[in-house]
C-alpha cells in the first residue's frame, strides 16, 4: 500500500502535465452550461441565453442560445419569420461529443458574425446543446424515465425499431415510452421548433458518424420523402465538405421524422463521431469534428436554399420576371393572376400579376399546419383597390406628376380667360409660328 499511492500520484501527474492539446477532456452538464451562458453573454447584440424547461428527474435546466441580429430590438413576430436552423445534441446522454458539436458551431456563428454582421442578416439559429440533461450528468442514454428520447417523437411514434420494455442505466435501450411526446423533454423541443420558421434542422448523436434520413426509403416501413430532390441535392453537397454518407434511420419516433415530417424543415441526424466521454487524444475536439462543423457551416449558409428560393429579375406593371436559385422547386408560384405549378431550380419564368405579392411554397410536403413553408415577396409595382396598376415613386415619376399639374392648370387658366384675350392668345401663337418658318 505504501507504494501504491506514490505510484497513483505519479500516474496523476503524468496525466495531468501532458499539453492540452494531447489530452482534452469533454464538458459535463454543469460546464456545458455555464460555458454556454458566458458564451452568449459575450455577445448581446445578437445572443440570449434561456433556461426554458427542466429535466424529468433532477429538474435540470434545459437551455438554449437565440442568435439573430439585433434580436433584443425585434418583436416576437419578427424574430419567428426569420428563417431559421436548428441545432441540438444529447437526445442521449451518454453522447457527448454531439454536444460539443453544437457548442462549437454556435461559437463560430457568433465570432463570424462579430467581424462580419451579413453572416447572420436575414437568418436565425437556435442552438440547445444539451436536450437530455439527465442523462448528461449520468452517462446514460436514456432520460429518467428510462426512455429513448430518440424514439418518443409522434411522428412515426412506435412503427419500427423501438421497444415496450423501460431502459436502465447502464445498459441502453430504446424504449420509446408509454405513448408518444409522454417526456417533458421531447415537449420542450417541439414547443420550440414550433416558435420558428424551421428551414434545417441538425440533431446531433455520436456512434456511426454519418448522416441519418428522417425515416426509411428503402426496405420495410419505406415512405417516400416529398421533397427527396431537395434532400439529395443537400447530402451531396454535405459529402463534398465532410465525407459523411448517409443512411435509413435504426428506430421509428426520431426527433427528425417529427422534423421534417410535421414542421418541414430539412431535418437529419449528424452522426458527429464514434467517441463518446473518453478524453480525446491526439487531437483536439474542434480537429476530430472539422468535417461535421464545416457540414453545419454549409447548411448555414446556405440556409434559404433549403427550398426553392424566388428571386425576382425584371418586373412590370402586369408580370415579374423570376429565377429559383434554391436547390429545391418552387411550387403553385401566384402573383395573384394565375398560378404556376412548378419553378425547378435554375429555371426562369415570367409570372402575370393581379396583386402586390408574390408567393410560393418553398416545399412539396405539408406538415402539421398549412402555410408552414409559404413564401411572400412583396413586388415594386403596386396595384391599387380599384385593379388599377400605379408605378412606385420615383424622382423621375415625381417631376413629371408636377409638369402635368402645371399644364392643367395652365389649361384650366386659359379656359376661364375673356373671348379677346383668348383670341389675342391666339394670334400671338401663330405669329411666333410663322416667325419660325421664316
């Protein structure tokens, strides 16, 4: 015994004094969380940091980070048009590294978005790296309860791959619950992917590394996805940036399916690394996710191409002229005359006009609510109530309104003149007229 502890301590400091970038150990609950915070806090122009619902068991805060530019000056309303990605992690608890993916890509929104403020116009992302906070603090997969987060989402709730018989810690399992959404946590995700306008979402996990569909399209329990061109046009563009391939989904109930199946955002699992909590060695934690955070970088920006995306090349006061430049189609495209079943991307089409808008739907599939992925474009031409069209103002447009005043009122002068006057008027004109011809 005697030897054994000296020995421990040596051990201890051997460990310890390796440089850090050899040895990097991952957050638990506590420090992801106030990590997390700090973070935020760090930039407030354009970050809050909320705590919005608590754990099953321990009452733990689950917590997220709203990014948008100038979001302390917008309205509710405001902020919920935005297009918006979602990112979360941890649906498993013994995951880490998934959370340490969305902590890592909303540091890199953020300090981009310092230097560079376009970075983040127009958009909004919302990021919860932690949704299994349990679990988190005790490495285990499922949540209190003993349910696989994963597979309690109503959508497609209990198809395939789930079981009826309660998980324990340690062991893992994929107990889908007594009935679907039963799980305080499963509600707090979908409570908040219902306060956006839900263009991507990325749910992080950790075993395959690789890209999970919202559910099968081959083999047993296969559903067509709507909107698949889009889709592969997204997984091929992603496997050029981080390799990743992709796959059917193991278990029915994901997080994806209630995704993109009832909110229609382009919804996949990122399978971000095979390791889970031991320390990361040889590297860095940001070096073994490069590939999976270069994919979130490129959903980002390229965020409202997720769809067809109109963007209008000419107009008049009867028709626009439009382009898709999304990689998706456009679909039952109206300016109020008329509708066009279809834009597909690169395609260009004119558009007859009965109104002051333009819409369309970003997306072939509905979900839960109708007009989820309605699009609307105001136009430059305004039509008036009475169906008549007046051009919008402009400099040019405002002098020549004051040359027509004049000339009326030049008239109406001329009109009311004596039968003399008007006669000399008369004369003088055609006087100067022949002088001309002379």
């Amino acid at each position: 015994m005697r030897y054994l502890l000296p020995l421990l301590a040596i051990l201890c400091l051997a460990f310890v004094a390796q440089p850090s970038e050899a040895v990097e150990v991952l957050h638990n609950y506590y420090s992801m969380q106030d990590d997390t915070e700090e973070l935020a806090s760090n930039y407030p122009d354009i970050a809050i940091y909320s705590e919005h619902a608590s754990s099953t068991g321990l009452g733990l805060e689950i917590f997220s980070v709203d990014v948008a530019l100038n979001i302390t000056e917008l309205s509710e309303e405001e902020l919920a048009a935005l297009p918006t990605m979602y990112v979360d992690g941890v649906h498993h608890g013994n995951e880490g590294m998934s959370a340490e993916a969305a902590f890592l890509f909303l540091q890199d929104v953020l300090e981009r978005t310092a230097a560079d403020p376009t970075y983040l116009e127009g958009k909004r992302l919302v990021v919860t790296p932690v949704m299994n906070a349990d679990g988190y603090l005790e490495d285990c997969r499922n949540n209190w309860n003993g349910v696989d987060l994963n597979r309690n989402y109503p959508y497609m709730w209990g198809m395939y791959g789930t079981s009826d018989t309660r998980g324990s810690c340690p062991a893992s399992g994929t107990y889908r619950g007594p009935s679907e959404g039963s799980e305080a946590e499963t509600q707090a995700n979908m409570e908040m992917m219902r306060g956006m306008n839900l263009y991507v979402y990325f749910s992080g996990h950790t075993g395959s590394n690789d890209i999970v569909l919202p559910w099968k399209i081959t083999g047993e329990f296969a559903v067509p996805i709507a909107d698949w061109d889009l889709y592969e046009r997204f997984l091929n563009e992603s496997a050029n940036v981080s390799g990743l391939s992709y796959r059917d989904p193991s278990g029915a109930g994901e997080s994806i399916a209630w995704g993109y199946g009832a909110r229609t955002a382009v919804s996949v699992i990122v399978e971000v690394d095979t390791m889970q909590w031991s320390p990361i060695e040889t590297t860095t934690i940001r070096e073994a996710l490069a590939n999976e955070l270069a994919m979130y970088a490129l959903a980002w920006e390229n965020l409202e191409l997720f769809g067809g995306h109109l963007e209008i090349v000419s107009e008049t006061s009867d028709s626009v002229k439009v382009t898709n430049t999304g990689w998706g189609a456009a679909y039952n495209v109206t300016a109020g005359n008329g509708v066009t079943e279809k834009i597909e991307p690169g395609e260009t089409k004119t558009i007859k006009k009965g109104s002051n808008f333009l819409q369309y739907l970003r997306l072939v599939h509905v979900g839960e609510e109708e007009g989820l992925t309605l699009v609307t474009i105001e136009l430059g031409n305004i039509i008036e109530d009475d169906g008549e069209i007046t051009p919008a103002l402009s400099p040019i447009s405002v002098i020549l309104s004051l040359i027509s005043v004049a000339a009326v009122a030049g008239f109406v002068y001329w009109a009311r003149s004596p039968k003399k006057e008007l006669v000399d008027l008369s004369q003088t004109a055609i006087r100067k007229v022949q002088r001309k011809r002379k």
